[in-house]
C-alpha cells in the first residue's frame, strides 16, 4: 500500500504541476487537450481508489470507463488507458447517448453537454454501483460522487461519499484526504 500512496502522491505532482503551467482556468480550445489529458489520469486514478461490491466488479473481466454525451476527450482517454489495468482488470472504453446504455459501466464520465439531464441521470444511476464523474458545476450537491471543477487554475475534485456509499462503493479515505467533501441529501428527499 505504501507503494500505491507514492505513486499517487507522484501523479498528484505531476498533475499539479500541468494545471499550473497550462493555464486551465480559460475555456480556449488550444488548451483543452491538457485539461482532459490530466482529467484521463484522474479517472484512471479515481478507479484504483475505489471498491466495488464483489458482485458488480466481478461480474465483468474489465473495468469499463464510459462517457456519456458527447466527447470531450477525443483519442486522449485511448492513449491515456490503452494497456492500463485497475487490480487484474484491463480498462475498457465506452461511449453512450442516453444513461440506460451504462449498465455494463463501473465508471462514468458524464459530460457538460448533459447538463440539462444532470439531475434525471444521476436519479437513474444512483442504485447501481457505478462510480459517477461529471465537470458540471453542482454535480456532486445533486447526488454525484465525482465532480471536476477548477480552482486557482488547477483542476480539483470534489466527492460525494454518501452517494457512492448508496451505491455500494467505498472511496479510500487516501483519496478522500485529497477532495473537497460535499454532502449532499439523495435524490427525491429534498424539503
């Protein structure tokens, strides 16, 4: 485990270290590769740090990562995770139009064009023990587990543990230590 930490706590360097020089704070499309570059290793990341229930993780070979809406990683998740493995799984990639398409997912990445659905796709997700991750502002305060943001020109995350514990999964505290918590009420128990 000691291991895993300096390897994470490298990662976290180098990362840092590209947010900052790159300047992700603007929106231009010459800097959007890095962003999503750096964005791909977090996800990577984000799935060595978390447990799936035995049934949901074992019931497949590979662990599946998949976006739904539109793209905004192009080829850069490909060359990001082609050969990568999460334990003994190999890392697959899927693409999807609509939420029903993710039940062989373990990862999804929804993105910003899915804004306006935000709320009815974390509704239709949030029983089953996928790890949802999302760059939509309030993501994680409406019952997302992972959500991008920026911050003094770097990317940072922040993590709803509720949400993924009512889907059955486990965030390590290592990774925890390094989010911004947010706490949010389920979905449907609002006041």
């Amino acid at each position: 485990m000691a291991l895993l930490t300096k390897a994470w706590w490298r990662l976290l360097a180098v990362v840092a270290a590209l947010a900052s020089v790159s300047g992700l704070a603007s929106c231009d499309d010459a800097q959007e590769p890095v962003e999503y570059e750096v964005k791909a290793a977090f996800l990577y990341n984000f799935a060595k740090f978390v447990q799936w229930p035995s049934d949901a993780a074992g019931a497949s070979a590979s662990l599946r990562l998949c976006i739904l809406g539109r793209d905004p990683f192009g080829s850069l998740l490909e060359k990001a995770l082609t050969g990568r493995t999460v334990g003994e799984k190999p890392i697959e990639i899927g693409r999807a139009a609509e939420a029903r398409q993710l039940s062989t997912c373990q990862v999804v990445f929804i993105s910003s064009s899915e804004r306006t659905q935000a709320a009815a796709i974390v509704a239709t997700l949030s029983a089953r023990p996928i790890l949802t991750v999302s760059e939509i502002p309030g993501f994680a305060a409406l019952g997302g587990m992972v959500n991008f943001y920026i911050e003094d020109r770097r990317i940072r995350f922040e993590i709803n543990p509720k949400a993924a514990a009512r889907s059955g999964l486990r965030i390590s505290s290592q990774l925890l230590k390094l989010a911004r918590v947010v706490d949010a009420k389920p979905q449907g128990n609002a006041q």
